[in-house]
C-alpha cells in the first residue's frame, strides 16, 4: 500500500492545479516543490487570462478557443483574483491592416461563447481618455476584453484549498533517491532531513525543470520534447491615468502588452527568446530591456529609457517542442506524455500549458488516469476557489461592505486585501477595531496580522515571499522596511543558555 495515490513535483500553476483537483476527488495527494510556490515561471507572467489573441494568426482556433472558454469559467471561480480588462489595439495598417484586424476581433469575440465580457467596439483615440498617452499620428484603435490575473496568488489558492481538501504539501523540499517499480519509492529531503515515501502515480510538472527532473532523477532515457523559451518584463512608473491594457504591434511582427499595474506603475512584457542554460540563473539582459523600451516607445508619448525602469522580472516558459523555427511561434498549448507498463508504477509528464488553461490540463491530466485511479467527476469548475464564494460582478460590494465593518481601512488598503483574499479578509481582520490592533505596519498597510496568516496558511516563509509573489509590495517598501519585516519573521535569536 503506497503512502500516497499520487505525488506531484512541481508547485507551479501546473501542478497546483493538478492538485486540488486529485484532492477534490478524494485521492491522496503530496505536492513537492523545492523552492516556494509559484516561484518560478508562474509568478513572472503577463498576468492575463486571455484567448491569445495572435495565436488566431497561426491557425491556433481549438487553443483559443480553449482559453477563451476558461477566461469566463475562471473569472468566476476567482472573482477576487482575477478582473475584466479592457484592451486598446491601436490600429497600424503599416503592421497588419484594420480588416485583418476586424476579423480576428470578430472571431475572437464569439469563438469561446462569450457571456460575461463586452465585446470589441471601435476607438477614436483623438477623442477617447485611452489615446491621451500615445503619440498624436495614431488616431484609432480597437477595443477589446480579456482578463487580469494576479498569478502568484492563484497559486498559492490552488494549493491551499489541495491542503483544506486533505493533500500534503512540503516546499522548500526536494526529491531524490527515486527508484520505480509496482508503486514509486522516493526520499524526500529538507536541509540535511530526510523521510521516504511513496506512490503509487508520479507527475513531473516541474516547468522549466521538467527535462533535468526527467534526466537527472528520474533517469528517463532520451531527449525530452521541451523548448525552454524565457520571456522578459519591466516595469516603470504608470505611463496612464485609466484601468486599461494596451497591445502592441512591433516591426517584427510580434506583440507586447502594456498593463496598469499596482496602482502607481506600468507592466511592459514580453520577450520570446530561445533558452538553454539552467532555468534557475534566468536574468534579463540589456538587449531584451532595450528592446521593451524600444517597442513602447513607438506607440507612447512618454520615451521610456533604463533610467524609467524600476523593475525587472524573468521567466522560462517550458514549451512543448512542435519544431516551430521561431520562439514565439511555438504552441503555447499543454501535452500530456504517460509511461506506464504491467510492472512499472505509472509516470505522467506535463509539458507546456498556460495559466489561462491550467485547470482544464488538470482535468485531462487526471482523465489520462482514471484508468489507474477511479473514474471521478469533473468538479473544479463550478467550485469557487478560497475567498472567491461571491458573484464575478460582486466585488465592488464586497470592498463596500468590508470598508463599513472595518472602517480604519483605507480604500486603497480594502481593495488591495479583497482582491487579495475575498471573503476570507475577516481571517485576517478579526475583530480589529483599528489598523493598530493588527500590529506593527511594514508600510504600504502591511500588518503583522497579515504577515502571519500568510505565514500560518499559506506557505510565506521569507519577506520575498510576502512582497513579491502572496502580495505585490516590494516596489513599495524602502530597504529598510524590507529588513524589518524580514527580522519579523525570521523571529528574535534564540537566547543563550548558561551551562
């Protein structure tokens, strides 16, 4: 008897969405990640949940189709979370003409059977608040819907309601020593700490380090169907005054977003660019910053040099290798791979995939083992994720009637922590009569009884994992403040005992 139905590496989008689905239909689960949650590729995303606009010109119907149909399904399962976005695609007959431009609008506006979204209509940017920050000679453009997602968090809310459904969690762990038969027997290890386990299905969901996972532990023979493709993103202080996205055409014929982005900064992203070194000491390089710039500035007003840029952030999308030529024209969608035999315990390798559609290649994941497992209904689409138990159109009310119970709340504090954690803010909160009784504020109105739910729920164990991925403060804490809330909770030094 396996100590476990199945164990996951990887605690990315992938494999945290594997998880609570396993866990929901009641299998044993362990999830394994050796850093944090959601610390790679998943939190250094574009933060959309999107059809994929320019996939439609590669011939790409059934992906877009696909996450078009997941865009609406998820926006109401994590109203919270995630948010309709209004999209500005200044029209440029110089890169693709307006009635290329109008087709694939109208196919992207009834191919996944819109409900919730409004659909495309036309801009007059001399006229229209969106066209303030562009340059004057553009003087139309098409507005379309997607989603925002805040990625970091659904995660983490992914693997927390896994764990409230009965699965194991372990970050900061490894998995090493593993040796296949009727079922997989494994060793975990954390910081020279050690405990053997096992399973009896392995599902290598590790992203960017699925081949080293293949190769190196589990000794799979032969070269893995993997591109690793990294893609590069800056941030500058905001660039407009509204809560709409822009997208971009480049001369090459690729696309850029350009996203409002906590309030006071502008997300400009992304590169496609080919990879091949370990995913770990993934930097974005000059080249790829100037090229940002370079895209931006065609279509902005303001020019945006290095000096603008107060952030940078990098991540290696593992791409199942289709043989495209070009980075960016390789297949965003996922591939599922099983090995199994009458005497070998079952491995499952996931390949590709985006945030859009994570939960639908858990569904399949978990479909491709039913025959191993017991054949279980699909449930995860019509289960709000932790704090999203409200309407997709209900978040404006909830941030009211939490501002009425605990009115010390700034507005923009209320906001940020109902989009953060939904109904669950009175976890938190309490009863709390003042921002004071929440304890010491690390700035930006981050409390210590924020700090510690995280820490108590949700898998936070360093100040990085606090400001950057569970929320997004970092930008706005000084150094100083940073090192507070790090010796916060790290805790006081143990005192020394006389012999």
């Amino acid at each position: 008897m396996a100590d476990f139905d199945i164990a996951i590496i990887g605690g990315g989008i992938n494999g945290a969405g594997i998880a609570r689905d396993a866990a929901g239909r009641g299998l044993s689960v362990l999830l394994v990640e050796q850093d944090d949650l959601g610390s790679g590729t998943s939190s250094a995303s574009t933060k959309l949940i999107h059809g994929g606009l320019r996939y439609l010109e590669h011939g790409a119907f059934w992906l877009v189709r696909k996450a078009l149909i997941e865009r609406e399904v998820l926006l109401q399962i994590a109203p919270h979370l995630i948010r309709p976005m209004r999209f500005v695609l200044p029209i440029n007959p110089e890169r693709r003409s307006k009635l290329l431009l109008q087709l694939g609008l109208f196919i992207y506006d009834h191919l996944g059977g819109r409900k919730i979204l409004p659909p495309t209509r036309k801009l007059d940017l001399t006229q229209d608040p969106a066209g303030q920050s562009l340059k004057p000679e553009l003087r139309s453009a098409f507005e379309y819907s997607d989603c925002w997602v805040d990625d970091a968090r659904l995660v983490v809310l992914n693997v927390l309601d896994a764990a409230e459904r009965g699965a194991t969690i372990r970050t900061r762990m490894r998995m090493i020593n593993v040796v296949r038969r009727d079922v997989w027997h494994f060793m975990l290890e954390c910081r020279g700490r050690r405990a053997p386990m096992t399973a009896r299905i392995l599902i290598n969901a590790a992203g960017p380090w699925v081949g080293q996972v293949a190769e190196h532990l589990l000794q799979i023979p032969g070269r893995p169907p993997l591109r690793l493709v990294k893609g590069t993103h800056i941030v500058v202080r905001k660039l407009f005054d509204h809560d709409r996205g822009y997208i971009f055409q480049n001369s090459d014929r690729r696309i850029i977003f350009a996203l409002p982005f906590e309030r006071d900064f502008t997300l400009i992203g992304t590169t496609d660019n080919e990879f091949t070194d370990d995913p770990s000491g993934a930097i974005p390089t000059g080249d790829e910053i100037a090229y940002l710039c370079g895209a931006a500035n065609e279509y902005f007003r303001t020019e945006i040099t290095n000096k603008q840029v107060v952030a940078i952030f990098t991540g290696v999308r593992a791409l199942h290798d289709d043989g495209s030529k070009k980075p960016e024209d390789v297949t965003r969608d996922y591939y599922l791979t099983l090995d199994e035999s009458k005497h070998a315990a079952p491995l499952l390798t996931v390949y590709g995939g985006k945030i859009t559609t994570y939960r639908r290649l858990a569904e399949e994941a978990l479909d491709r083992l039913k025959h191993v497992l017991r054949d279980t209904p699909h449930w995860t689409a019509h289960v709000p994720l932790p704090g999203g138990d409200f309407s997709h159109d209900g978040i404006e009310q909830l941030i009211a009637d939490v501002r009425s119970r605990w009115p010390f709340l700034s507005e923009p504090t209320a906001t940020r922590m109902v989009r953060a954690y939904g109904t669950r803010i009175n976890r938190i909160l309490g009863t709390a009569k003042s921002l004071g009784e929440l304890g010491p504020n690390f700035g930006a109105d981050l409390t210590a009884a924020e700090v510690r739910y995280l820490m108590q729920f949700e898998w936070a164990l360093t100040a990085d994992d606090v400001l950057f991925r569970r929320t997004k403060l970092g930008m706005r804490l000084s150094k100083v403040e940073r090192e507070r809330l790090h010796t916060f909770m790290i805790g006081p030094p143990a005192k020394a005992v006389n012999a």
